[in-house]
C-alpha cells in the first residue's frame, strides 16, 4: 500500500511539475490516515526535485470539497494538485 501511495504521489507531482512554472506546489488533501502518509514522502520528493517546495493544505473532507467547488467555478486556482481519497485526484 505504501509503495501505490508513493508512486501515485510522484507521478501526480511529476505531472503538476510539468503543467506549472512555480516553485512551490500547493497540494489540497483530505484529513485522513492515508493522505497524512502521503505527506509523509514530502522530503524525499524534495530532495529529488530541490527545485520544488510542496505546501499542503489538509482540511476535513466536506470543507475540502466546498473550497475545491468554489474555486474552479471561480477560476481561482488556489490548488495546483488536489486528493479526495485514494482513487480521486
């Protein structure tokens, strides 16, 4: 499991890294077990990219959901990189 979780947060920062300019990538994320490991490879991710700063915002699911609505209908592009759950991002 740890290992999906890590291949899946490389790939899909691998991917943000890509789409965007900026240093630091702003990673939205769901107040749950799973996603707090994830937050847990941030070092070695930066160690391997120096050139990226990873900043999470974890919030609680239906707050997250709400912010993640509000800001594509507004175009605010708070987020550059944002998880649900294990299967959504």
């Amino acid at each position: 499991m740890k290992r999906f979780i890590k291949a899946g947060l490389v790939v899909a920062l691998a991917s943000a890294g890509l789409a965007q300019a900026a240093t630091e990538l702003v990673i939205a994320t769901v107040n749950n077990g799973h996603m707090i490991e994830m937050q847990k490879l941030t070092p070695i991710f930066e160690k391997a990219n120096p050139d990226i700063k990873l900043k999470w915002v974890t919030l609680e699911e239906g707050t997250l959901r709400q912010r993640v609505t509000t800001d594509i209908a507004t175009k605010g592009g708070q987020f550059d990189v944002m998880t649900i759950g294990l299967y959504e991002a």
